[in-house]
C-alpha cells in the first residue's frame, strides 16, 4: 500500500463520526458561517451528503461539496474536514461559499 493510500479519508467513518455528533467545528469557519450567513445544520449537511472535491492526504483533510439553501437562495457550501482515525472526533477546519474568481464550477477550480 502506498503512503497515500494510507492517508486516505474515509468517508463513511467521517460522515459515521459526525452522524454520532463526533465533531467539533474550528472558528474560522464558525467566522464564515457569521459573515455568509449559513448555519451550522448546512454544514452538517454538507458533510453527511455531499460529494468529495478534494482530498489532501498529508494533511488528513478532505473538501467537501453540496448545495445549501440560505434565506430561500440555493448556494454551493465547500466544508473542509479533518480526520487523523477513523474513529477520531472530525475537525471542520472551513466552511465557506466558494468565490467565482477561485472556483470556476464548485467541484473545478480555475487554473492559477
């Protein structure tokens, strides 16, 4: 097996853990959460339903994606997650809505 295959998440025991209300949500995305106005339920939902964007192995971290509606607006929420076992507490690193001039859909980013 390779290095990173080892490294890789799991997304069924990430989405387990926090389904178990294993997870703890970091202040940079509770800040974003303030300034774009989503709530924590969206997050939650991004994480227990989205799809995978990316994966960043040597950090134990995984980009997720999924369409939240805030104030009757359907928004594409990015959600960084952060897992070190699969039974460890899930740390959401981020969340935010992904910016038009770094993202040309939600799942592709623009070349830089």
């Amino acid at each position: 097996m390779s290095k990173d295959n080892a490294a890789r998440i799991s997304l069924r025991a990430l989405r387990r853990e926090v389904t178990g209300g294993n997870y703890a949500l970091g202040p940079h995305a509770m800040q974003h959460a303030v300034k774009e106005e989503f709530t924590v339920a969206d997050v939650v939902q991004v994480v227990l339903t989205g799809v995978l964007v990316e994966e960043y192995p040597s950090r134990r971290r995984c980009l997720l994606y999924a369409d939240v509606t805030i104030e009757g607006v359907k928004l594409p929420l990015h959600v960084v997650c952060e897992q070190w076992s699969p039974e460890s507490p899930v740390a959401i690193v981020t969340a935010y809505i992904p910016s038009e001039n770094e993202w040309i859909t939600p799942t592709r980013r623009k070349r830089r």
